[in-house]
C-alpha cells in the first residue's frame, strides 16, 4: 500500500488543480467580478487588464466572470452525468455480478453492444430522440455512461462473491440484497472511486463537446464548450476569447485524471 | 475459421439490434410522416390514402423489413426539409468523415508506437519523465480545442494551411488530403498520448515476467528481447486500445468538422439533428454504426491473429 519515501505526486499535484479549481467555480457561484451576461458595447473585445483579467467577448461581456459560471455549468452537468452512470451502473453491474446466469449474460451482451459504441455518438442519438438542452444532455451522457460502469462493478462482484466475508454472511442470515449493497459493495469503493474519476474526466470533455455542437447548454447560459465555440469566430482577432475557456476544460480534466491514475496505484 | 463466422454472426445480430432500436426509437417519435409531409392539405381521405401507399399501417415490424431492405439497396429514404433523397445527401460526405478518421488513426500509430517504446525503453529518464508531464496534459485537451490551437499557431502564426480553406476530394485529391493534414493532427494528438502510456505501462508490465528473464540469461540482447518477445505480448491491450480509438476518431471526426469546416457526415447530421429531419440522422447514425462495426470486427481479427489463442477459445 504505502510506497514509503516516495510520494504520490499524482496525487498531490491532481489534488491540488481539483481543489483550486473547485475554489474557483465555488466562488463563481456567489460572486463574480461582473454580471456574467451583462453586455458592454464599449468594452467589445477589450484585451487583458487589470479591469478585466482575461479580456472581454464579441458583446463586451467580462469573459473571467463566464468562464467561472461556465466552468460550474460544465462540472454540474458532469456530476449529474457521473451519477446517472455510476447509479445505475452499480445496481446493473450488482444484480449481473451477483447472481450470473441467463439476465446476465443477456444485460452483458447488451452492455457490450453499447460499450462499443462512441459516447458521443450514443448521447447525440439521445438528444436528437429528446431534443437539445441542460437536462437532456445530463440524462443522454448518463444513460451512455452507464455501461462502463456497470463492467467495472460487475467484475468486481464476481471477484467478491465466493469470499469468506460473504458466505460468513450469508450463514448469518443476510438476504441478498443486503449481501449486496450492504456486505459487498464498500469493499468496491476503491475501484470505483477511480472509475468515477475518469468518469468526471470524460464527462467534462463530453458536456464540453456536445456544447460546443451547440446541443447542450443553450444561450445566454454560460458554458465552457459554447464559448469556445463563439470564440471560435474570433479567433484571430481575441485569441483570449478561445484560449482561456480552453485552458480551464484541461486543467479541470487534467485534474480529474491525475486523482484517477493516483487512486489506481494507490489500490 | 470457426473464430471468423462466429464474430461476423455476431456482428449481424448487433446490426439488426442497432437498426432496430433506431428505427423503433424514430417510429415513435417522428410521429406522422404522412402529415408531416402533406401539411396544411391534410384531408382525413388523403392522410388515409397516403398512409396506406407508405405502408403505414402495416405492423411495425413489416416496416423495419421494408425500410431494410430499401436501406441495403441504397435508398435511404427522402429528407424532410430539402426534400431530396437521403442518399444524395450521404454518400458523398462519407468519403470525407472516412479520410479524416483513417489519416488521424495513421498519425496516433506512427507517433504512438515508437514514443511507447522508447519511454518504455528508458523508464524513468529524463526524457521519460519530460514525455509522462506532456502527456498527461495532451491527454486532457478536449479535441475541438486542439483543433483551435493548430488553427492558431500552424493556419495563423507559420500559414501552412488555410483556415476555412477546405478543398473538394472531387476537384484536388492531395489537396484535399492536405487540408486535412491538421484536423487529423487535432484528433490524433490526445489518442496518441493515451496510447503511449498504455504502451509504456504494458512493456514494462511484460518486461518483468519470467520468460524475459529467461530470454536474458540465454544470452539476448536487449533489443532482441524487446522486439522478438516483450512486443508481441506487450502490443495485445494496445490493439484492443487502438480499436476504441479507431471508434472514437469517427465520432470525434463530427466535432472536428465543425472547427475546421469541413463539410462531412458530421455536419449535415448536427443540422438534421436541430431540423428534426429524422430520415437523414437515422441514415447517417446507421452508416456510422454500420463503421463502428466493422472497424471492431477488423480488431478482433488482429486480435486473433496476434494471440492465436484467442481464436481456439
């Protein structure tokens, strides 16, 4: 377990870019240096000062204050990605694990067939079956999130399930579902909580993508993925338009991934 | 031979399953095409006998059949808002969605596999190390932003392409293929970073088994271990790798058309998405499953030929 002198610096440099960057969307939830939408006509395309950080937009908006409600549009569509997937994949991922047999191997096929399938391409058959928008986008990157989740639970309930701890259970008289969620299922969290790492990590590529097709979050909402993509306009004139948006999608992701690869070593 | 059937049986049954549900799930949806298409000339007799000349009233299952078959014929049925045939509207911009993805996968290949194996080769470097830090960052670009930066430095700072300059495969060939030269650098770049450190991690993973320790002591050379025994196995979770993000690039390709405006699969599906114009998002969802398929199937054909053993199971 401990790797002695050597330190997790994964863990520590991944801890530290998730935590400052949580600082800086919690505090975007309360207070921004401007109005997030509030239009300017006479601070178009303003550059970098100290009045406004990073620039302002096409509509004179201060782009620091969108960029930190964007940022936590993107990580709350990622959250409710993240939990959709992992809900339903823990309950799929249990009831095949635990019990085998005919569902199963029938759930498994189905898993596999969708697994193969890109996100992106599973979400956007979903959006256009439910039409463009916050919630929609939650539940399509959701429902596509699932099956890897549901693998990663399920190999984890075979390797459990003929354990001592849980025939001592069982002997006990633990029902199933107890043995289940109750016995079985905290012995999985280390394995999970990585998963759900790299989960919040391609879930914030994903919101980001499907905003920036302009399906996900709609205007004037702020959001990371659609600025980048109105930026994408102005690209030779406001280069800081595009490259601040971007640079906080991959500190967030490069965050998120350092925690995943640090709690898989750690296991 | 028993292996190839069997993955191609299985192929088809996911096809049918995949066109099934599509069809379903757009059945339901799309409501009405027979009003939707005579709109305001909607007369209870006339919807009724155009209903009956569509086939509309037959059980659903019967109209799965029938679109399938026409979809294999090449008709892919009339779109709503332009009113042309599907296909017409299809079957060129497949060229392009292809082109882009096939090139990109080249570039991950030849980027990734020879990095893999030389940070695998000195582990714990200097340059190893320079290589983990870049690659943990390129990992994190979401592929529409590198797209941006590579418009930036190469179309804007160095103007070795023209942003927004795309050309027709049908006008210039290699002019076309150049165009998209950096689109696919944008799509590739993160895939590639991913796979080197899957490479790295599964050499050094084999390197410590015991057949390598036995191939050194008989007297090889390093590279002679590496490359006759440690890369064989070493490269099978490579494949399975490389295969999803074969997958992935196609999907990817959608996003990456619209940084770069190229006029592929991509772009036509997002605007059918938003005209609700379902005959042509169903064909194009089918044709890029129909992709997806194949690509896997191809993958674990490798496979089998990499790892015989897989093939006997």
């Amino acid at each position: 377990m401990k790797s002695g002198k050597k330190k997790n610096y994964n863990f520590i440099v991944g801890g530290t870019i998730t935590g400052l960057m949580l600082i800086f969307i919690i505090i975007g939830f309360f207070y921004t240096p401007y109005d997030p939408n509030a239009m300017d006509p006479s601070a178009k395309f303003a550059g970098i000062s100290l009045k406004h950080l990073m620039g302002c937009d096409n509509f004179g908006r201060d782009i620091l204050s969108r960029v930190m409600k964007g940022a936590g549009t993107t990580l709350s569509v990622a959250a409710g990605t993240v939990f959709i997937g992992t809900f339903f994949g823990i309950i799929l991922g249990a009831v095949t694990g635990y019990f085998g047999g005919i569902l199963d191997e029938i759930l498994m096929r189905v898993n596999d067939a969708i697994f193969a399938f890109p996100s992106i391409l599973l979400a956007l058959v979903f959006i256009s079956l439910l039409g463009s928008g916050t919630y929609q986008v939650v539940i399509a990157l959701g429902i596509a999130f699932i099956p890897s989740f549901a693998r990663i639970v399920r190999s984890e309930f075979i390797k459990c399930k003929n354990m001592d701890y849980v025939k001592n259970a069982r002997l006990q008289g633990a029902g199933h579902l107890r043995i289940m969620f109750v016995h079985i299922l905290p012995n999985t969290f280390t394995v999970l909580l990585s998963a759900i790492m790299i989960g919040f990590n391609n879930a914030v590529l994903a919101e980001a993508g499907m905003s920036f097709l302009g399906i996900g979050v709609q205007p004037p909402q702020a959001s990371l993925g659609r600025m980048l993509s109105e930026a994408q306009t102005y690209l030779f004139r406001a280069p800081n338009y595009a490259i601040f948006p971007g640079l906080v999608i991959i500190l967030m992701v490069l965050g998120f991934s350092l925690l995943g690869d640090a709690l898989k070593r750690e296991e | 031979m028993k292996y190839a059937g069997k993955k191609l049986l299985t192929m088809f049954l996911t096809l049918f399953a995949v066109t099934l549900f599509v069809f379903l799930a757009f059945h339901v949806i799309s409501g009405d095409p027979a009003s939707s298409m005579l709109g305001t000339e909607a007369t209870p007799a006339r919807l009724e006998a155009l209903r009956e000349e569509m086939g509309l009233n037959d059980p659903v299952l019967v109209q799965y059949a029938r679109w399938a078959g026409r979809f294999l014929t090449g008709d892919m049925g009339t779109s709503y808002s332009y009113r042309m045939p599907v296909s017409d509207m299809v079957t060129d911009k497949i060229p392009v969605t292809l082109t882009l993805t096939i090139l990109a996968f080249f570039m991950m290949v030849l980027i990734s596999i020879p990095l893999g194996i030389y940070t695998a080769k000195h582990a714990g470097g200097v340059i190893d190390r320079i290589i983990y830090i870049f690659n943990q960052i390129i990992m994190a670009f979401p592929p529409f932003f590198s797209g941006i930066l590579i418009t930036l430095l190469f179309g804007r700072i160095f103007k070795l392409f023209t942003p927004g300059g795309y050309i027709s495969y049908e006008k210039n060939f290699w002019g076309f293929v150049g165009y998209l030269f950096f689109p696919a650098l944008a799509i590739a770049l993160p895939k590639a970073a991913m796979a080197v450190k899957l490479l790295r991690s599964s050499v050094i993973g084999e390197a410590r088994l015991d057949y390598v320790r036995t191939a050194y002591s008989r007297g090889n050379r390093t590279n002679d271990v590496l490359y006759k025994h440690v890369l064989k196995n070493a490269l099978i979770p490579v494949v399975t790798f490389l295969g999803m993000a074969l997958t992935d690039m196609i999907a990817g390709s959608i996003i990456i058309e619209q940084v770069f405006s190229i006029p592929g699969l991509g772009r036509i599906l997002l605007t059918s998405i938003s005209n609700r114009d379902y005959p042509v998002v169903m064909a194009i969802i089918v044709c890029i499953s129909l992709l997806v398929l194949v690509v896997n199937m191809i993958v674990d054909m490798i496979y089998g030929l990499i790892d015989p053993r897989i093939s006997v199971e």
